[in-house]
C-alpha cells in the first residue's frame, strides 16, 4: 500500500515537470495586451523585448527544421 502510494507521488512529479500549461499562457499574455493593467514602462519593454525572443526563437527553429529536412 505505502509502495503504491510512493509510485503515483513520484508520477505526479514526473507530470508536473513536464507541464507546460503555464508556459502557454505566458505566451497568450505576452501577445495580448491587459486593459485592466496599468502604464509601466518596464513591463511594457520587458514583454516587447520577450515578443521579440520568441519570434526569433520561433523563426530560428523552422530554419534548422527545414535544414535538418533538406
């Protein structure tokens, strides 16, 4: 029984290292803007500056696809 319960504990970790819900929504809240949020300069260059990693990350990514491919 104790065995048992030690190996779904262990799962549970397992599955929570591997979520990425919450990078998602990162993502989601980075390209749309907050209208309850109010006027803050560094937040606003902080996401500008993170919109720009991704897409470069993103663009970077389908270039060594489509080399790895071809």
């Amino acid at each position: 029984m104790m065995e048992n319960k030690e190996a779904q504990k262990g799962r549970n970790s397992f599955q929570e290292y591997f979520a990425v819900n919450e990078l998602f929504q990162y993502f989601a809240r980075v390209f749309k803007k907050d209208p309850n949020s109010k006027f803050n300069i560094n937040l606003r260059m902080m996401h500008g500056i993170n919109r720009i990693s991704i897409v470069m990350f993103l663009i970077a990514l389908t270039v060594w696809i489509i080399r790895r491919i071809v």
